[in-house]
C-alpha cells in the first residue's frame, strides 16, 4: 500500500531525481516550453509553480531561495524580471501540459510542459525555396538547350 507517499521516483536515486528536477525546471524557464515524458511533466510541474511564486514575491529572500534551487543568475533574474510579473493577477496555474503520443522506441506516453502564455511560434526555415518560389526558365533558355 502506498498511503501517504507523494511524488514518483521515476526510477532514480533521490539526488539525481533532485538534479534532473532542477535542470528541467531551469530548461522551462529558459525556454518556457520543454518537452519531456508525462510522468517527468507531472513531477515537475508542482516545483516549477512554487519557483513562479518566489518569483510573484519579488524579496530578496525570495530572489535568494530561487538561487538555492535554479543555479543559474541570468535565468532567475529572468524569472524576478519578466516571467513573475507576466503571472502578477494569476492566483496558480502557471503551467500546462500537452500529451503528445507515445515514443517510437520504449512507448512512453509524451508531453509538453509550458507556460501558460507562451503560445507556440514555429521556427523560419532557412533552406531552400519552395517550389512555387523558384524563379522559371526563360523561353529563350529552353529553346537553346
């Protein structure tokens, strides 16, 4: 029976579960969308909207407990800077998670963690031109071949 036990151990030792919660909480709030295995998202997400709340409270001791779990500086005045403020009239619910299938080789169910309010912005492609963007062959061209 598992009475009283919260969380998953998702297969690891606690310290390297501890670490792997703290890189990807720094990833989501680098990137503010990650993607990742639903078990993982669903571990995560409760840490990462305790994070955002330091971030709402905007103290010097909250600045320094972020520290304590995001090692990186420019990301947690990030988080201080832009990130809380966005958040500053919402009571919770500071992420989402979107099942995307299943994973070709081991069948894990997948997600996307991400903020909410970070809509999804597809990347310019840089290469080649479509094919309706192909400049055509002159008559003349044509004709001499």
């Amino acid at each position: 029976m598992r009475h009283r036990v919260a969380g998953k151990k998702l297969g690891r030792k606690t310290a390297h579960r501890l670490m792997m919660f703290r890189n990807m909480v720094t990833s989501l709030l680098d990137s503010e969308r990650i993607q990742t295995t639903v078990d993982r998202a669903k571990a995560v997400r409760p840490i990462a909207e305790k994070i955002i709340t330091l971030g709402k409270r905007d103290t010097f001791h909250a600045r320094r407990q972020a520290l304590a779990f995001v090692k990186d500086p420019a990301i947690v005045s990030k988080l201080f800077s832009t990130i809380a403020p966005r958040f500053a009239q919402r009571p919770g619910g500071y992420t989402r998670i979107i099942k995307l299938g299943f994973r070709p080789g081991d069948g894990a169910q997948k997600a996307i963690i991400e903020l909410v309010g970070s809509e999804y912005k597809p990347k310019e492609r840089k290469g080649k031109a479509k094919k309706s963007e192909k400049v055509p062959v002159a008559e003349s061209e044509k004709s001499e071949k």
